[in-house]
C-alpha cells in the first residue's frame, strides 16, 4: 500500500559485530572520526558527527564479524503504530524492548531473511560534550577535522537468500520503495535498492550466493565531498586497511564509492551521491538487465569479484 | 497541522520575467547549460538536466525582471485535493487552470504575499532527444559537461511584507515545515526557510523592506560539488556577469553559495549543501537572532549590503 | 653533466597523427575545449588554455595514429645553442629548419628510438582573440568552462625500445632528471621518468614489447583539480569515448590518471598531481621493483592489461 | 644578471616568533598536522608531510609576534659560493655560522629591510620515523590525515619599508624573478612577487605603511587541493581560529586563499594554486595598477582593511 512510504523516516543506527573490538574502535573512532558516546557490557556506542540522535553504531565484541540489530525511526508515534500492526499482520513481529542507551520504547522484528531489526520513534537527540559543542548551532556534533569525517550512517546493504521475499517484505511492511534493481537474465532479483527517504536509497538486499541468511554485504556512511572519499582512500593506504575497489563511480545509483574492510572483516562503504535525491514521489523503479550489469561501473572499470564473495560473518561452503 | 507535511512533494518550476530576453536566454543556455524544451509566444522552456519533470524555469521577456508563478508538486492526487482544499479554506484560491506545456489540471492560488503559486500532480516527464540521451538510464537527461552544469532548481527566496503571515501559509496550508528562520530583536522574524522534503529547505520568505509585494530575493540552482561553484565564479567572471557575493559558506543552512544577477537583473544563486539533509521528523526549528546574524557568514565574511536591498522587480522608493 | 639540467624548460607542443582528423578535432576543441588557432595543409594547431606559446599540439590527419614531432623550449639562446651542440656531439642531430607557425629558427634531431623532437627558443606567445581574452591578465587565454578545460600540456609518454639507452640520452644530452624508474628482476630498466623543470615529470620512457621503434604510449594533459578528473570521467562516459583505466591514483610518481583513447586511436591521459613539486635540487630517483610494481596502484587497483600492450600506431605481431 | 636565476633552487625553512608559544604549537602541530622533529631551547622544529629538509618551521617563543630567519637552499654548492660572493659584493653578508639541526654550513645575510635570511646547500633530508613512515616511498612523511594537512611552506609575504628596494636585491643578488608587481599612481611598486622556481612565487615583498622594517605579512602553507582550504575554514571555525578573510581567488597569482592569525598573532596563509606553475623562461612581469587593484579579488570580493594594517610584531604608531 502506497501510503506506508514516510512511515519508516530513515535508518537510526546499526550494530556491528567484530572479532576484534579494540582494531574496530580504532578504525570508527581514529579513522572515520567518530566520538564514542557510551560503553555497555561489550558494546561501545559510536556516533558521526551529524547524525542527530544518539549513536550511528553499536559496536559489540563477538567471536565472528556481521550484523546485529539495524534500527529503522518511524516518521511519528502514529506511524510506528501502524508499522507494527503491518510487522505483526505479516508474522515477523518479536515484541516490543527496551532499546538501550538513547532509545526509548522499540519494537523488535526481523526480515523475511533473519536480519534482527528495530523500530522506535522515541529517540534521545544527541546532546554535544562541552568539548565538542559545534561553532554553529544547526549542526549535531562538531566538525571533527580528522580521518575521513564520516558524516552519517548512509545506508545498509544486507545479503539475503531470497532477494524478492526480503523486498516484498520491505516495500509492503516497511514502506519502502524500490528506486533501482537488478533482474537476472531467468527473471530473478539478485540486488534491491530502497528508499524511505528523499536519499536515493537507504537499504539494499544483494543475493547470499551462499544460501545463508542473516548476513551483512556492507554498512555506507556519507561523505561531504567526493574529494573526501580520494583523501579517505590515501588515509586508508597509510593505515593498512584493505581497500577491496574504488574509488569509483556506481553506475547503478551512481554513487561515488570506496570500499574497504575494517579491521573485524565488515565490509565498510565510503559514499557520495553529490546533490542527487529522488523527489519524484512517483518514480519509476530503475531496473538492469544481467547484460547491463555485466558491463561493470559506471567508468568502465570491472567489478571486483570479491564483491560477489565476500560477506559477513564468513560462511564455511561445502567443496563444490 | 503536521499531516500537511509531504503533500506538497518538491518545487516543480519557476517562471523568471526578463526585460533582456535574449540575454537572459543565453545566460540560462550557454552559462547554466539548461537546454531549451518549449517554446511559447514570449516564454521559453528550459530543463536543467537532473530535473524529472518537462522544465525547470520558463522564461518570459516582460517590462522588467521579477518572479512569476511557482509550481509546487503534489505528493499524489489525494496530496493535491487535500491542499487545494485547504488553500480554498484559507480564502486564497484563485481556481483550475491548464498548466501549460509539461502540466496537467493545475490549481492557481497566492500567497499572502501574492506571489502566483501553482499546485498540481499530474505531471509530463522529461524525455530526452536523441542528442540528449544520458549514458545512465537513471538520470533524466544527459550531463552538459558545459558552464556551470546547473543540476536542478534547489529553492526559491520570495521577499515577502510579512514574514510571519506567508510563513504561517506555508506551514499550516502547504504543510512547509520552518528548518531554520531569523527572529529580530523587536520579536518579528525577518526570514524564514522552510522545507517540504529531506532538503533543508525548498522555499524561503524574507522581509521586504520596501513594503512591496510579489517580489523576489532569488532563485537558487544545485551544483553537484562545491568545486563546481568556485568553477561557476571563474566562468562568471570571464563572462562578464556581475558577481554579488561568494563564495562562502552561510552560517544559517551552512549552504556554500554564489549569487549573481542574470541579465535580466534577478538574482541567482548556486548553492551546495554538501550531504546535509534534515532526516529527522521531528526537527527543531533553529533560530538566530540578530546578534547572532550580525555575525556575518559562517567563516566571517560580513554580509554585503545589497542582500538587503536588490530584489526584482525593482521598485521606486520614495525619497527618505 | 649535471649543468645540463634546465637547459631545456619544458615541453612546448607535441604532433598527434589521426586517421579519423575530424573526430579527433572534435574530441581535442570539443571536449578538451582547446581552440583551434591555425590550420596548415592536413594540420590543425590546438591550443589549451593555460599554454602560453602559440599551440599545444598540432593535429596532422595521417594513415596511422601516432605521435609525431615534440617540441622542447629552451631556457635561452645559450641553453640552446649548448644543447644543439651535445645533440650534434651525440649524433643524433638533423639539423636547423623553420618550426612553423608560432616557431622561430628550430633545431631537429632525434632520440635512440628515432622519435623526431625539435628545440628551439624563439616562440611567439599566444595572443588571445578578442572573445578569448581572458578576465584576468595574468592568464593566456580565457577560462573555456566547456567540457574538460584542459589546461596545459602535461608530460609526453614514448614507448622505446630500450629505455636506459633513451634515458641516457635525455639525461646526458638533454639534461632531464630521472625522478622515478622501474628496474625489472633482470636488471633493465623498464620505464623512466624525467623531469625538465619543478613537475615530477616531463618526459617518459615505458618499453615497446613490440620491439618496434617511435612510438607512443600516451600524451597527457593538466587539468586544475581531481574533481575535474572526475567530471572528465562523466563527460567521456556521456560522449562515448572509451574510458581505458581511471580516475585512480598511480604509486609512481602519485598522479591522479584517467586514460582515454582519442577517436584516432592514441591514449590521452588527464592528470592532476595536487600540489606535488620536486623541489629539491638533488633529488634522488626513486626506484620501483617488479614486485613493488606488481601491487597495483595508489590505492590497489591493478594496472589494466591493455597499458601494457595498447601503444599507437598499431603494430603487426607475428603469430607467437 | 639573468644567470642568477635557478642559483637558489626554494625556500627552505622559516623561523617564526611567538609570545604564546603553547598556543601557537598546538596551532601548527594540531590544526597544521605538522610533526614536531626536535626541541632546541625555546624552539621547536616543526616538519610539514610533503618538505623534503629537516624543518618547515622554526617555532621560537619570544616576546612578541613576527619572524626570525629565512632559510633559502642554494641548488649546487657552486650557485651557493656564486650567491654569497654577490651578497657580500652587494654589502648585505653577516657570515658563515652553524645553521643549527638539519643545516650544514649556512651563510648568513640581511635583506635591504633587515630581515635576517640563511642561503645553505649542505640540508639533511627528513627521515621519517618508524610511526611516521609513508606507505608510498616517493613521499617525505606520512600523509597525516588530521587538520588541515598542510602539505609544505609556500611562500614567505615580508613588509619593506622599501619595495623596489629589496625587490632589487631579491632580483640582482639572489637571483629571484618578478612574475607580478603593484605600482601605484606615483610609480612607486607596492608590492612584488618573486618566484626562484617553477612556482609562481615564493617570495613576496609588500609595502610597510608604518615605516618600520624587518616585519613579516604573513607565511603561506600549500595544501593539496581549493577543498582542503575550505575544510580549512571548517576547522579553524570549529577551533575558535580568527579567519580574517577568504576563502577566495586572488586576480593578483590567482591563488585560493585563506588568511587566519595563528594564536601568536602571526597571519599565515593557506593557499592552492591549482595547476598554476610559471614555466616560461622569458616570463615577462605583470604588472596591476593602483585601479586594477582596486578592483579587489578575482571574484569581486573587496580586499579586508586589515589586510594592509596587520602585520608581525604589532607596531606602536604615533597618533596622527
């Protein structure tokens, strides 16, 4: 139904798993310049500097990398009401809990593929420390002038089973629309790109060539500039993380991007999109054919094939 | 009421009067790289290429420069009938009228201002000529690669009598939500910015200090970067266009911006937000006040003093 | 001899063979939005923007692609009568003839692998037209603010046969310093950068595993800044010219690159090096081995098959 | 003698007085990204990521604003022996003297204004530590990723009482060429700008309206790119820095410009000049007068009052 787009207003956070807490925190808070705004148990609460509520991550020590919980922020009390009529009508629902550190009432549910998620509309606005109060007042945290600035939590891309499924849930439950896909040569999805927003995508379901489920392809965080995301790759070079592709042009979306693995093996995007924003409110869904794709980014250059085989947490496959 | 919010979807079109027809023409064509879609007795059309719907301004040669009407679009046909109802109980619908080329059924009304406004749903595509077909299929026409590559209409500034009044309109009839505004030290706002999207604003009123109505501050387009504006101010200069201000930074929006007066004596900015974007629904209205303005721009720049004193059409003040 | 070092200044202009000269007149004025300023028999004389002699390259429809004859301006009369007389010395001289439009009395002679190069001081300036003058007088020509806006030539890139025997003639003959190289595990050397002035590089010499002679590997233009190289990405994308590699940064030397090919068939990069200088006067070369060389670029990508074996004109290979 | 040109191949170091010398440290080392390489009494030795030598800056706590010596690397130890015969031909040599860590043999001089000013060939290169070794080995230090990463000194501004004065001694003694000058309305020049590179200028001698000598305008640090100046702004906003003016475009050089006082007092400038390099060896001087001036910056900004009163150290002036 066509008026649950704007009940879901944009993504609030995602936890992430990895099996090497300190490297991890190293890399969110020296390398992306993110402020840590909390500890609980064996998580840390990490937040960018213009995301407007309490933490961006929750970055939590497991024996493996991969997903946690993603928080998704209802537009009003009135919409998350009717998310979770939707949630619970379509049997996902597990139940309303306490969101922890920032969150108020939350009500947790998961994806046709197992992906633990959030919704809440009660939401503790990020109060800046005396340190690090922003010279102007329109902005959430202060500037921090280090690494690569990231500026906000962009978007979630998870791995999923069954493309379709997944996005049938998120469109009709969720309220999501689809604004580009890729249809395979035999009819099937095999990525789906949707909006709750203006932004051209928010989250995205890419094929698990593994058949498993409940794993992560990469979580993006927006940069200021496309500049920022050629300095992030020299950052990146000088501290020894993996860049796995990029900088590079998306042809789908076109999204400016960099991608690299942080130091618990979660594939991390860097991106930009300039001024594009869908403001169309009847957008036709974009959608590639396997020829189209096969044609790589949008500047030529070839799509890396770790990108089709890396996920998290790794899965052990049989011997073909 | 906050349900009004999202009914109007974006700013469709503007229509500028030029008393410089031709030069204003090549200004728009040649510096801004707006193609020509229309023609229509004293009225061009012109698509900025990001711009979805059949154009972005319609420029008509008239007595002396100035704004015409403004077309907002609604989010869906009920979106529409919900504001045309509420413009009508406000008292200030004018009545169904054709469009014109790219419009469907389109409802006239004012502002309190009077500034001609139009709000409709049904709305022509842009479709490329063949010449024109971008490389990407998900971009509405190709990129110029010439002048300043205007992207798509980002805001419109009106100057208006009564800041409050044509804010109250925008607010409760048209469903604009204020992201920041200026209160002076006499309790009477002086500026106010509102948005009907994830933008941080679309629509702007600013006071008239001449007690005119009808008139404009400027029309805003969106660059994809800020190295586009700094390229903008070089190609102004050698092209002998006057160049009012920038570029810097506003505090108020933190949008990097350029203002310039197009032949025809209006005036233009370029402006780029970075990747700010208001994804909170339940953002606070920020406001400043006088001291705070007098401040200048966000890197200290003072604001030159003709922000507060050109607008168009211009008008014969009587000796003080 | 060390002394030799800034005889000559730098590259004046470079002679590209096309056997499709209209494309590549377009790709060259249109595109790179260099002016043409003189035509003579199958020749037309290009110039960018930033170039302060009377043209860049001179454009000469032929059977084949191909490079034909680089300019090299001496610092003074003496630095060329110095270096007449080394290249006199070495034998490679061909002798004194007129260089044509812009040119003063120009001196031939050849390098090892038998490409025609020609020094000379006497230049006539480039004097822009009444519509390319530019705003600011300190510029040669107005800022075209059209498609890539190449701005100067940059550095000429030959394949040689044997690059130590060629690099020993820049350096000893020529006075270029080699600033970069890379030394295969068998001892040769398989690319040599040399500089004339403060740029990282002028002059390049990459070996044809051809084994044939005079030809060439790329010819690159400066643009002002990376985000130009992006948009010149976008501008290649839009025009159907064919994106071989980029935008991605190299190790050696650190350029930021995107190569092309031109519709007559040579590789074009464009580059931006930031800010980088070789400043100090006794810069020692710095020296890649295979397996350094073998990582791939700046940021990881690897170097695309087709640099290795794509060189112009076209040569015939025996069946292996 | 034009063959002086080329005998001082750059500006080597600049030593600079502060009476907050906490301040000023925290300045250069944390919002500059500048490594502190050694301690020496009251100074300290400050290396920017990209300068090949010992030191950018000498920081020396002193009871007033303004700067102490000028350091200038011959480009052979021959151009060294020939500048320091002219030096004391033209009565301006102090002597040899130990040029302290980093230098060898250093000859000391004063230009007409007393600046005091170091010409060395013998320079020990920077070594960078284990923490701060490059991931590329054609770099000096690692890319620091923090602040405004200011790439290497750029350019030294004194105040003269006398212009034309020491421009001579620059131009005659030390070999520097004026690439642009000021001439007023009364023929006097009020403000030269001499490059002994490829660069545009290195150094730049403005006109001191209060009669004093010895007194600095302002040092400029190169940054890699016209973004990483507007980031520049950013941080310096966020870090309570007084910005006086910029970012903008100079018509004078054309450089992007920002102006800040360190909190010493001293003003420094970061500045990008693109792709700008002076590569003609008849370069002929540009000349502005006293009404291009006027005209303000390249983009129409008009140029701060306090651009000609501040200087370093602060003067007492009579009342008038």
């Amino acid at each position: 139904m066509a008026s649950a787009f704007r009940d879901v207003a944009h993504l609030g956070f995602v936890e992430l798993y990895t099996p090497d807490f300190e490297k991890s925190l190293w890399f969110f808070t020296e390398l992306l310049a993110m402020r840590e705004v909390g500890r609980d148990g064996d998580s840390a609460y990490l937040h960018a500097w213009d995301d407007y509520e309490h933490h961006t991550i929750k970055l939590t020590a497991h024996e493996t990398s991969g997903v946690g919980r993603l928080g998704l922020r209802a537009a009003s009390e009135e919409a998350l009401q009717r998310r979770v009529a939707a949630i619970e009508a379509a049997g996902r629902g597990v139940g309303w809990h306490d969101g922890g550190p920032g969150m108020g009432k939350t009500y947790a549910f998961t994806d046709p593929d197992g992906h633990p998620m959030d919704i809440y509309f009660d939401s503790e606005w990020h109060v800046p420390t005396e340190e690090s109060r922003p010279a102007l007042k329109n902005q959430a945290d202060r500037f921090p002038g280090r690494g690569v600035n990231a500026r906000r939590l962009d978007h979630v891309n998870f791995l999923g089973k069954d493309v379709a499924e997944n996005g049938r849930f998120v469109e009709e439950v969720l309220g999501g629309k689809p604004t580009e896909q890729i249809r395979l040569d035999n009819g099937m999805l095999s990525g789906q790109w949707f909006t709750f927003s203006n932004k051209s995508y928010d989250l995205v379901y890419s094929g698990d060539w593994t058949g498993s489920s409940g794993r992560l392809h990469h979580v993006a965080f927006a940069t200021d500039t496309r500049e920022d995301i050629l300095k992030a790759a020299d950052i990146f070079l000088e501290n020894g993380i993996h860049i796995e592709t990029g900088p590079h042009k998306h042809a789908i979306q076109q999204t400016f991007f960099l991608y690299v693995y942080e130091p618990g093996g979660n594939r991390i995007e860097f991106c930009n999109a300039g001024a594009r924003l869908i403001l169309a409110p009847d957008w036709k869904t974009i959608e590639w054919s396997e020829a189209e794709r096969a044609k790589g980014q949008a500047w030529g250059m070839k799509t890396i094939s770790t990108f089709h085989t890396h996920g998290t947490p790794p899965v052990e496959l049989p011997a073909s």
